[in-house]
C-alpha cells in the first residue's frame, strides 16, 4: 500500500477537558467546518462527554473514541470502563497508552498486551500511544524504548487485524510543551515503527496508519503531514477549539 492509499486521521484528544455540553457544542461546530472527503476526523473525549458526543456526530464524518478501557469486559474494578459499555454508547476508538496514563495512573505495556487485543475483539479501533522521554531521547535509546513499546503491545493481535490497529508516536517531551518534533525526527521515528509493524507483517506494516502527536497547530501540520510515513495526527492542546482542530484537518486534506 502506498502512502496515498492510507487515509490521513486527525484526532484531537481532550484530554480532562469539556463537559458534555460543551462537547455537544463544540461537535456541532466541528461538523459545519470538516467534510469527510478525505480525511479521517476523529475526537477522543472524557468519558462522561461520549454519550452526548456520539449523538451530537451522528450523521457528521467525525467519529468519537473514548481515552481509556478495561481489558476486561465486565468484574469487580471500580472505576472502570469495559470495551462492551464504550460500544454500547455508539463510541468507535479509545486512546490506549497514553503517556499521561502510564505517568499517572500506572499503565503498563503488559496491560496494554490485554487491551490492545480486547478492543479489536470488540470492533473498537485502538488508538496506540508510544513514545520516549527526553532523557531516553538524550541517551539515544528512542529506539530501544519504541521497539519495546510496540512488539509488547502488538504482541497478542493477530497479523490480519494489525492494519486495524492505529499507532500514534508521541515524544513525551514534545507534549504539551510547544517543542514539536521536526518533521525529520517525526518521520524517523514513525519510520521505525512502521518497520517495527513490518517485522510482524510487511502488508500490515503498508496498511498500518501511523500519527504524530506533540504540540501539532494549523501551523505545523502541513510539513509534518507531508512525510512519507506520517498518516496523521493526535492533537491535544490544538483540538480543544473548533477552528483549529479544522485547520489541522484541512492541513491533512
Ligand atoms: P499537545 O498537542 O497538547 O502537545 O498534546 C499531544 C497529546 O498528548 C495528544 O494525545
């Protein structure tokens, strides 16, 4: 598969931000500004803002994804959400990995080696989040830290369903800190991945779609989005306005 054939997918990820109200509103505008020609729009919101999510895109091209799940589908972990419950509310995607999560709240590859796999099984597209930190940058053990992160997490999906599978490369330190990646580094890194893929399944490793994410604007996205491995990107600080998380999906256009 060429790069042209991979469809381009802009998310914006909320992170803790939006009440339900503020998400209807904010996916009503969205939708009068993004057409689904060509691009994948996605929005990976809080889960007490899915609901209402979902039904505000109804019949708009944007989807909506949740940022986190439960390997299992149902058991005594309070708190909790199960990839049945996310399905159940019309939710297409959930972020799995990501960085703020293993910080924060303990998430490990080998949970992910679980979930990964449960929501495929549940028609969820996961969300994939890898990344290394500054100091593993510094040292040169990006790659090290990315190998590691990828065969783990991919380990338990089957080589027909990896194309399924989304993988965002996220460098921790380009994170909320304006220090984008350039589009070399971007590339590179994304390149590795994808031959990370590729050691698994060369077809899956064509069809794989891979995003950049870490202090993307409407600025910055046209050179990153230009790469020949780059298939998108995971906005945070960016997707939380209407107008330039559209910049960004025309960016991608
Ligand atoms: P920023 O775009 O705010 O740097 O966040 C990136 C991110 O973590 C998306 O998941």
């Amino acid at each position: 598969m060429t790069p042209e054939a991979r469809r381009p997918y802009i998310a914006g990820n909320w992170k803790m931000h939006k009440t339900a109200a503020e998400a209807r509103s904010f996916v009503e505008r969205l939708a009068g500004m993004v057409s689904a020609d060509s691009v994948d729009v996605g929005l990976c919101v809080p889960f007490t803002a899915l609901a209402a999510s979902v039904e505000a895109a109804r019949d708009t091209p944007i989807s909506i994804a949740a940022q986190n799940m439960h390997q299992e589908p149902a058991g005594a972990y309070t708190g909790e959400v199960s990839a049945p419950m996310l399905v159940e509310l019309g939710v297409r995607g959930v972020v799995l990995g990501h960085s703020e999560r293993r910080r924060y709240n303990g998430e490990t590859d080998r949970a992910l080696q679980e979930k990964v796999p449960a929501a495929l099984l549940n028609g969820l597209e996961p969300i994939l989040c890898v990344g290394e930190s500054e100091e593993e940058r510094e040292a040169e053990e990006t790659q090290r830290r990315l190998r590691h992160q990828v065969q783990e997490a991919i380990e338990n999906v089957p080589d027909d369903q990896l194309p399924a599978v989304v993988i965002a490369y996220e460098p921790i330190w380009a994170i909320g800190s304006g220090r984008v990646a350039t589009p070399g580094e971007a590339q590179e890194a994304i390149a590795f991945i994808r031959a990370l893929v590729g050691d698994r399944s060369r077809a899956a490793a064509a069809a794989v779609r891979v995003l950049y994410g870490g202090s993307v604007s409407a600025d910055n996205a046209v050179e990153l989005l230009a790469q020949p491995d780059i298939d998108g990107a995971l906005v945070g600080g960016a997707s939380l306005d209407p107008e330039n998380l559209a910049g960004i999906v025309t960016a991608a256009g």
